[in-house]
C-alpha cells in the first residue's frame, strides 16, 4: 500500500502540472477562434461602407449618358 500512495503523491504534481497545460490550450484556442470570427465582421464593416441602396439606383438607373469600363480585373464598372 505504501508504494501506491507514493507513486500517488509523486504523480499528483505531475496531474496538476498537465491539467494546467490543457486548461492553457483550452484558453488559447478560445482566443484564436473568437478572433477568427470576429476580425472579419470588423474589417467588413468598418473598411467597406457600401452603400446598397446607391448601388442598386446606380445600376437600375435609366440614364443614357452611364459610360461603362473593364478595369484589370475584367470586371465592369461604371462611370
């Protein structure tokens, strides 16, 4: 019986030592997914204020006069 409470005592430092790694991960991996979430809808919102509203009365405008071009892209953009 002595062994197993002496191994029991040797390997609870150990225990604590690798639940407090796992804990750790555990917490950095929280971090990362809720930054990979989050940055997107902040960089989208704050950086491309678009104007749907204008798009769409842009688009569906009937002026004749809208001169159209292709940038690098080959997408077609207007005037």
């Amino acid at each position: 019986m002595d062994d197993i409470s002496r191994l029991l005592q040797e390997a609870k430092p150990l225990y604590l030592q690798r639940k407090q790694i796992r804990n750790r991960v555990k917490y950095h991996c929280m971090v990362v997914a809720v930054v990979a979430i989050f940055t997107p809808i902040f960089i989208h919102t704050h950086q491309n204020n678009i104007d749907v509203g204008a798009l769409y009365a842009e688009l569906y405008s009937t002026d004749t006069n809208t001169e159209y071009y292709i940038d690098e892209f080959d997408a077609i953009g207007i005037i």
